[in-house]
C-alpha cells in the first residue's frame, strides 16, 4: 500500500485495494486512482455547491422539475414528477434536503437535489 494514498473523502489513511477499486473502511468511499488522475483536470475547474441530478450546478432562484414522484411526509399528497417548481432557493440542510421551495397546490417545503433537474 502507498503511504501517499488517503480516501479522496475523509482523507483517512487506512485504506485497501480491492481489485481496482480502493476503499476507505472508516467512510465506506471506493474510488479508482486511475479514472481519478484522468478527470484530475476537469474536477479542478468544477466549483462545489449543490448540483441536481445530472450534475449541473443549481443557483438561487433556478427553475427546477422533478424527475420522480415524491411522497409528502406526513400528509397523503405526492409530488409528481415533471413539477416544475421556480425560485428555489438553496439552503444547508441537515437531513440532506438542501432545496427550499414553494409548490403549487402542496405549499412550502425542502427537497433534496438529488430528485430534480434544471429546467
């Protein structure tokens, strides 16, 4: 094992190969060293944020759809997919949903970035 390699994640040092994967056990992370050198270049110029589920970066006040249905915890309403929903704004939220919104006919609520796309 390389002492230089660390999980790209929790930059632990403990860390195995597993074919060519390696894996991190303290994070669970598995990555490929290789296809990281090669998009070593494109990584660098992508800035963090919240991005939707095809990987583009979400701002505030973007349009985004829905891309499944989604239950309304506590309530018997769902959020169908193909909702458009406008003016997001974004927000750091603990449990995972980092989009605050308002929908039509359902009213104010959080969903994660995971389950929409940029309109």
């Amino acid at each position: 094992m390389s002492d230089e390699l660390k999980c790209p994640q929790c930059h632990s040092e403990h860390v195995y190969q597993d074919g060519s994967l390696w894996i991190c056990p303290e994070c669970a992370h598995e990555w490929d060293p290789q296809a990281a050198v090669e998009e070593g270049s494109t990584a660098g110029s992508q800035e963090p944020g919240v991005r939707d589920a095809h990987g583009n970066p979400l701002n505030d006040g973007d349009t985004v759809s829905v891309i499944k249905d989604l239950k309304v915890k506590g309530s018997s309403l769902v959020v169908k997919g193909g909702t458009k929903v406008k003016n997001i704004r974004l927000v750091d939220g603990a449990d995972g949903h980092n989009i605050a919104c308002k929908i039509d006919g359902i009213g104010a609520m959080n969903l994660k970035s995971e389950f929409v796309k940029k309109a």
